[in-house]
C-alpha cells in the first residue's frame, strides 16, 4: 500500500520567511468577524514557550516529576485558543499548555499536576477548562457527551452570540488508533453535534511515527465518519486560527463537527523521561526547527508588511521582562505549591467513603506514620 501521509500540502498562509498571504487569508476568513490580534498571538506563544522551558528546568532540578513539552506547537495551540469564546469548553490531553495559558488558567496550577501534589489542579467549571486527560483519546467521549449536554441546554444555533457553544477535544495523531476517538467521531457525525475534534499531528506518539497511526492524511480519515476534514499549517498560528474560529462558528451555529489536523512537530523528547534520539534522527528536528511558529511570526511583525500591527525593540523589550517576570512566578510558585495531606486521595475517590476504602486508608496513614516512607516526597510519575 502507498504511505500518503505526508504529501499533502497543509492550508498556511504566513511562510516561514514570515511572509503573510493576506488575500488568501481573507478569501477563507469572510464568515468569521474577529481577526487574530497578531501581537497578542506573539506574546502568548512566547509566554507559553517560556512556560514550558522553566517547566523543564523544575522537572530537571527534582521540584516535578515530569513534563511533557509543547515545544513548537504554539502555533496550532494559541492559534486554537485564541480562536475559541469564553462559553465554549475545552477538553485537553497533557500538553495543552499554551491552550490553558490563552485561557487564563494559572500555569502554577499545570505545574501542581506533575509535581504530584494535586489530583487534578484546577477547578473545571471556573474557565470551562477541563482537567488533563492522560487515557489517551478518553477526552473526546467526555467531549462528545458533554456537545450532546449542550445540544439538549438549547444553546445551540440561537444565533446569540453570548449563547450558543461549542465543545473542542485535543487529541494527538495516536490517539486516532484509540477506539474512544473513532467512536467519538461516529457519535459526533451521527448527532451533528457542536464539537471540533482538535488534532494536533506532532508527527510521533512517543516512538511511533504518524505513518503507523494512518495510512492516509490524518484529515482525510474525517470523510469516512461522515466529518469534515480540514488540514492546516499547526506551526502557523494565523491559519490555525481562522480554521478554528470557522470550525466553532459552524459549531455553535449547529452545522455539525469538524476534524481538524494541525500539521506540526514535537520538537523535545515525549516527556522528561523520555530519550527521542533512540528512534529519531537529530536532523529531523532541525527541519521543523527552521519552520518555526513564533520565528516566523516575529519576522512578519518587524518588517514593513505589518503596518499598523508592526512591532519594535521596545515591544520585544517589555515582551521579555514580562518572561521574566512570568518564570520568576512559575519558580516561587512551584516551590510553595500546598503539601497533599496523605488523607486526600481516599477522600476525593467516591463521593462517600466505603467501608473498604476507610481500612486501606487507615493502613496508609498507619504506614505512614510508622515512618515508613517520606509522604512530602515529590511523587514519582510516569505514564
Ligand atoms: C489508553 C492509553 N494507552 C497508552 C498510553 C501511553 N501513552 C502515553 S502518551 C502516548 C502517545 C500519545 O501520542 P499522541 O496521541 O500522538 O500525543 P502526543 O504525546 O504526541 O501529544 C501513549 C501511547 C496512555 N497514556 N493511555
Ligand atoms: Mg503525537
């Protein structure tokens, strides 16, 4: 069988030289009415890179047990959640970060995940952004039930703005081999439900390549479940953007789901524990590298083309003490995250405690208290 995976040519239209494709951009974008704040997508990508490089560097000095970077897919990701309304819910896998950034959850609150000192870490309700999901693809069935909660709220095709929502699942290219995405995908076409499954094609999950997962371009899986399949440029944030912006728009107006591959590139290792160049080539990632999202974004901005949007050393300036200011919190933060009380596992399971759940938590606590183990230990966690 031939591999196409790859030969398909992503919709872009900012190059990496940084050269924005404005007619092309506009042809696509005539139904959706707010155009991405360049300058704003800049400063998210950069916080959230900075984000994750002082994440690493925690994880590197034994303050988290682990952390699976984002490097180099800003792009696709503050290109989503610039694009998504306040009233719209997200559902995450594990490196949403920049997702979570644009939608104002406290990145001190990702880092409390895997230092191990929270179940979950922050309030789902309080920004209609849900926990990390690491079951991978379990997300886009609690998605799709949650599009189908929507659907009977009525907040659907109201055509009030302020009303009508609409659900995105991320998921990245292995989990399309889970059976949860492809049953998500049926249940989504079946119902004409409002979600966007948001694919971000990083081209490896863990060690296996993309061309495993798919025969075909990751999109085009979307036309046999009924779906439409759209495939865009994931290091480009401005075509990201308006991709999904028109995908929730069709949502919420009630036109049904949208399978969106965001072609990109996991840039670091899996996660902190992981060693890529056991089976991936080092010049592999210098290609992507050179297609860099917020590379080519800051080229566009400092040259002529950008006009009014055009930004100066003294933009780059601030943008950098903010940085600094940002990983300074994410140090301090870090460090001061509450100690779990041994306790709270138990307490948190079941919404009543069982009688058997009351006697392994008394033999834990008795087996702390023996001196046994060291209950403030960052937790060790692997996935
Ligand atoms: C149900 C399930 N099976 C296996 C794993 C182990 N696992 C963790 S991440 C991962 C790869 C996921 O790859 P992808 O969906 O492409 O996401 P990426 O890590 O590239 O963002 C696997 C197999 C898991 N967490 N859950
Ligand atoms: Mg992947």
């Amino acid at each position: 069988m031939i591999n196409t995976a790859v030969a398909t040519e992503p919709w872009s239209v900012l190059s990496p030289a940084g050269e924005l494709q404005r007619d092309e951009l506009n042809a696509r974008s005539t139904q959706h009415k707010s155009p991405l704040n360049l300058r704003e997508a800049l400063r998210n990508m950069v916080l959230a890179r900075r984000i994750d490089t002082e994440a690493i560097a925690l994880q590197r000095q034994g303050e988290l047990g682990l952390w699976p970077s984002l490097l180099g897919q800003e792009g696709a990701q503050v290109g989503a959640g610039l694009a998504l309304r306040p009233q719209d819910v997200v559902f995450p896998t594990y490196r949403e970060h920049a997702v979570a950034w644009c939608f104002g959850v406290d990145p001190v609150q990702l880092l409390g995940l895997f230092r191990g000192t929270t179940m979950g870490g922050w309030d789902p309700r309080e920004r209609n952004f849900n926990l990390y999901t690491l079951v991978i693809a379990a997300q886009t069935l609690h998605a799709v039930g949650y599009a189908m909660g929507i659907v009977r709220d009525g907040d659907v095709g109201t055509g009030i703005p302020e009303r009508d929502r609409a659900v995105i699942a991320f998921l990245g290219d292995g989990a399309l081999s889970q059976g949860e995405a492809n049953e998500a995908f049926v249940w989504a076409a079946a119902q004409q439900l409002p979600v966007v499954f948001f694919c971000q094609n990083n081209q490896w999950a863990i060690s296996t390549p993309v061309q495993t997962q798919s025969r075909v371009p990751v999109y085009q899986r979307a036309g046999g479940f009924g779906i439409e399949g759209v495939q865009v440029d994931g290091n480009d944030v401005v075509a990201t953007h308006a991709v999904v912006e028109q995908a929730l728009a069709k949502a919420r107006a009630g036109g049904g789901p949208t399978l969106i591959e965001a072609v990109t590139y996991r840039r670091n290792p899996h996660t902190t524990s992981d060693d890529d160049l056991k089976y991936r080539d080092r010049t592999e990632n210098e290609h992507w590298a050179a297609l860099d999202p917020i590379d080519r974004l800051r080229t566009f901005l400092l040259s002529e083309e950008a006009d009014g949007e055009r930004i100066d050393d003294e933009f780059l300036t601030a943008l950098a003490d903010e940085e600094e200011r940002l990983a300074q919190r994410l140090r301090t933060g870090c460090r001061s995250l509450p100690t779990p009380n041994p306790e709270d596992p138990f307490v948190h399971t079941l919404e009543r405690m069982t009688r058997e759940l009351e006697v392994q938590r008394d033999e834990h606590l008795a087996f702390i208290a023996a001196g046994e183990v060291d209950a403030t230990a960052t937790a060790e966690i692997t996935q």
